[in-house]
C-alpha cells in the first residue's frame, strides 16, 4: 500500500479541530462514514462507509490537540465469504499555523515488526 497524505488548513484553533476528531458526529461527517472512535490507547475504531466496506482498529497513540494515531483493516463481506484486507496506520497530525490548524492526515502500511507484535 503506497502511503498517502492529505492536507488542509483550517480556520479555526488545534483546540476545536481535535473536538471534532473525537466527536463520533463530526468525525462521521468529515469522513463521509458512519464513525466510532474512542479517543484513547486501545480504543475501538470503526468506519462503515456508504458503499458497505467497513473498517475496525484500534487507538495506538493520542497526544491531545496534537496527534491521533490508529491501526484498523478492511473487513468485507459476511460469514464464511468475507475477507480482512491488509492493516494499515492512520495518522491524523495537527500544527498551530497562523492561519489557524494545518491538518495532515497520513496511512500507510502497517511496518512488519509492529504487526510482528501484534
């Protein structure tokens, strides 16, 4: 999986972006899926977007107002046809700038030795 990036700037304090990467609503809206995520080490990460595919994972890393890191697969299909895709790692970077908060969204494949661990 080649990693990709995506990057924005909003008008608005690190404080209130975070608030709404960790509010189920707004995250469900900014990601166009319906969205849980437990803002905490260890916590449940799920996306089930409008075309069916599901992601699920869990929190590796929170550093509030700055940096939320979780590992999640794709689950598809149901029962004995479903598959799990690959993991990967999103990592969602905020950055005080003068114009407000620059986001950076990153995910890429999951490293071999943390998934050794895992």
């Amino acid at each position: 999986m080649p990693t990709e990036v995506h990057e924005e700037i909003i008008e608005a304090p690190p404080e209130d972006v975070w608030g709404f990467m960790v509010d189920p609503a707004a995250l469900s809206a900014w990601f166009g899926a319906d969205a849980w995520l437990e803002p905490e080490p260890g916590g449940v990460v799920r996306f089930r977007f409008a075309d069916g595919a599901e992601r699920r994972g869990r929190v590796v890393q929170v550093a509030p107002f700055r940096t939320l890191t979780w590992r999640w697969r794709e689950h598809l299909g149901a029962g004995f046809g479903s598959r799990i895709g690959e993991p990967s790692f999103v990592t969602i970077d905020l950055r005080r700038v003068a114009t407000g908060t620059r986001v950076r969204i990153t995910e890429g494949a999951a490293p071999a030795l943390a998934e050794a661990g895992r």
